[in-house]
C-alpha cells in the first residue's frame, strides 16, 4: 500500500480481504489493453443492473496486481488507472488512460451480492455538491462493506460508471465523486465540481454482523471461524486489579466448538482464562495461561471440548496487579465488552480486544 506523498486524507490505512463463498457471475480474466484504449466486455447477466458489484483490478510486470484511481498522478509526473463505464445487463467498457504505466492488463469482475443492508437509490448530486445519505445502520461502521456508483443520466453519455473523484481525463479535465465521512447513521457523497459523468450517484452498505463467516465446508470439515467485535486498532489500553478482569460476549452462528481465545494484550504475563455461558457460570475449570508477545496471543481451548450455541462470553482475570493491559477499540461501542469483579459485571462503552476462533459443527 503506497499513500502519495501530497495526500491529507489518509492519515490511517485498514486493508480488508474475504475469501468468497463463490466464484463471481462473470470474470473477464486478464486481458491486455492499450493506452488509451477502450475495450467492451460483454456479460450477459440479465436481470436489475442495479443488483450488480463491479470489480476492476489491473496488472503489470512490476507492481504485480493493483488497484489505482483514474487520473491520479504517479510521483514521477505521470497520470494512471483506468475506469470503467457504460454497465448494462449485457456488457461494460473499461478504458485506460493515455498516461498509464500500471494497467497493461485489467481484469473485470461482476458479481450479484445478497441485498444490501441498505441502499440509496440513485439520488441526485450537483456538481461541487456534498449530498449526506442516511442509513441508520447502527452498530460498528468500521465493519461496513461499501459500494459506491455513478450515473451519467444524458441520453448519448456514459450511463453507470465509476472514476475516482479529481482524477484527471486524457481531456485535462477533472471529474468523478467520492464518498466520505461515514458513521453509523450517514454517509457523504461529494462530485468534483467540474464532473459531467456523475449527476447521480448510489450508495450500498453491507453489515458484516461484526464477524466474518465463510460457511465452507470441504470434504466434510468446516474452517474455523473468528469471531471479532473491535475493528483490529489498537486506541487505547485497560488492565485492573488481581481477581478481576474482563470479558467480551460472543454470538455463534449456530453449534459450534471454540477452538482459540484470542487477547491482544500490552506487557504480556500470565493471565487466568475464563469461559463463561450466559449466567456467567464457568463452562471450564479456569486455567493459567502464559502469554509472552505485544499484540495478539491465542489461548489453545480445543482440549476442553467448549460446545456453544448462540451467546457465550469468553475473557481472563488478573494474576497481577495491572499487569498486562488489554487493548481497547474505542471507535464504535459494541454493547458487548464487560468489566467482571466477581459477580458484578460492569458493561464498557468501548470494544476489549478479545476474540473468539470456533469451528461451526
């Protein structure tokens, strides 16, 4: 991941990667194409083109697979990407840009996704306008799947397509829209003043019921799943006195067997794990555990045979006064982080970094 040496919008970076259940509904495969070339590739996928997910990705001999946004300039002076446009039930276009070093070979994938959690519609923006969307979504945004679109609604112009906001045509022109400042309820949609191919644009948003499952099974053995509530950073720590300590609730998507306890943990030292179900009774004689790094330290239950369904809490309790601390996400509060003194549990306002590995039976 390269953040260009000008950029005022990226102080931090997250990279996400799902293994798809299946394989997409039309891929083009890799295929060459020129400067400023366009080339149209056909689908044939009938049915609502506003069901559709686009992904466009390039390759080349040194940068290998990458993605970049149209019109952007390259450190060393020169304009890249390629975009892609005209979507309809039977094809799309995808066009490189003169200047491009990067894309000798795109690749274009369309998939028809479960519905969105929510979904815009088409709504108008105007050209240097910033529309704000809500969605009421709730919960973590952190953990939202976004896409975003636009629509050139003139009768000869480019129907749905997607640039990236500012970049710059072979024309000289800027064009394009972004999305930004999302949060639990709204989300913005920005067009470049000068665009004249996004006088609409359409937002979706996918819930990732703060957990990623890949119900896969092959040859009759499931893959062990992760469940996770914080968004993976690190903003603040906790730690607390010896006998005491925290917990995180957990949801199973149905009978499953917990495999791991994962703790990201500061100035690691011996903890006491605990599972507890749902009336905070132990499902486990709780043990000592060793953890001995900085960041995430897993906790091997599979021994124990912890047989789950629905609701179930997973956490540890102190050997040592504040020693170590538990690492705290305090982006989106989930509802779901407790602070355990004996029978008295104390819900935060903030995500543990705790985690949960089970394997679906």
């Amino acid at each position: 991941v390269l953040r260009y040496r000008d950029d005022t919008a990226a102080d931090r970076i997250r990279v996400r990667i799902w293994i798809p259940t299946d394989t997409p509904d039309y891929c083009s495969g890799w295929t060459p194409i020129a400067q400023s070339q366009m080339i149209t590739f056909t689908h044939n996928l009938g049915g609502d083109v506003d069901d559709y997910v686009v992904g466009l990705q390039f390759r080349n001999a040194v940068q290998g697979v990458n993605q970049r946004a149209y019109g952007g300039l390259e450190i060393g002076g020169h304009y890249y990407g390629a975009y892609w446009q005209n979507l309809t039930t039977t094809a799309l276009s995808v066009f490189r840009h003169s200047d491009d070093a990067f894309a000798d070979e795109v690749r274009v994938c369309v998939s028809r996704p479960d519905p969105p959690d929510f979904d815009s519609g088409w709504v108008d923006v105007a050209p240097g306008e910033t529309r704000t969307i809500t969605h009421n979504l709730g919960g973590n945004p952190n953990l939202y799947l976004i896409r975003a679109a636009s629509r050139d609604t003139a009768l000869d112009g480019v129907g749905i397509n997607h640039r990236g906001a500012g970049g710059v045509n072979d024309s000289g022109t800027r064009s394009g829209g972004k999305w930004q400042n999302l949060n639990a309820t709204t989300i913005d949609i920005f067009r470049r003043p000068e665009d004249t191919f996004a006088d609409q644009a359409r937002a979706s948003i996918w819930l990732r019921e703060h957990r990623i499952y890949l119900p896969i099974v092959t040859n009759n053995h499931s893959f062990p799943l992760e469940l996770a509530y914080d968004d993976g950073t690190l903003d603040t720590t906790a730690s607390w006195e010896t006998g005491k300590g925290f917990a995180v609730r957990f949801t199973s998507p149905g009978q499953a067997q917990i495999q791991y306890a994962r703790y990201y943990l500061q100035d690691p030292r011996p903890i006491e794990v605990h599972v507890w179900d749902t009336e905070h009774n132990d499902l486990i004689t709780p043990f000592q555990a060793t953890c001995t790094q900085d960041g995430w330290n897993d906790v091997d239950l599979s021994t124990h045979n912890i047989v789950v369904n629905g609701d179930f809490y997973l956490g540890f309790l102190y050997l040592e006064d504040y020693r170590p601390t538990l690492g705290v996400d305090t982006s989106a509060p989930d509802s779901r982080s407790f602070e355990v003194d004996d029978a008295y549990w104390e819900p935060q306002g903030a995500n543990y970094m705790i985690r949960a590995v089970i394997v679906p039976q």
